[in-house]
C-alpha cells in the first residue's frame, strides 16, 4: 500500500487498506477497544462518504446487499 504517488495507486491502495481493515479477526480485536465517541464517528463518516458520492439505489444494492428498487 502507498499513498501520495498518484491518484491510480491511492485507489487501489485505499481498497487494499479498507480489505485489511475489515477483517475479522482485526475488528474483533479492535471494535471492543474502542471509544463510544470513536465507533460514532467512525459510523458518521462512512456514513456521511456513502450518502455523498453513492445513490439511494447503490446504498441499498451495495451496502446493504438488497436486490430490489427503492424509491
């Protein structure tokens, strides 16, 4: 992972990272360490980068793994 040299390898570098981070046994370790105030804004700011950039379609379908149309 490398970050800085361009925008190409920030992407992938940025799924790479996102991949690792959201393993099991990293989280399991991790999340019960963690401050209320730190899973809230955690929470808020994936939260906040999916309703900026992904439609209520995508959010239901990609995140949320459902398969039908949402208004």
């Amino acid at each position: 992972m490398y970050f800085g040299i361009n925008r190409a390898t920030d992407e992938q570098s940025l799924i790479t990272f996102l991949q690792h981070f959201s393993d099991d046994r990293l989280l399991n370790i991790l999340i019960p360490r963690m401050t209320e105030a730190e899973i809230h804004q955690m929470v808020d700011q994936v939260t906040a980068i999916m309703k900026n950039h992904l439609s209520g379609d995508e959010y239901h379908t990609l995140f949320l793994g459902e398969d039908h149309h949402h208004d």
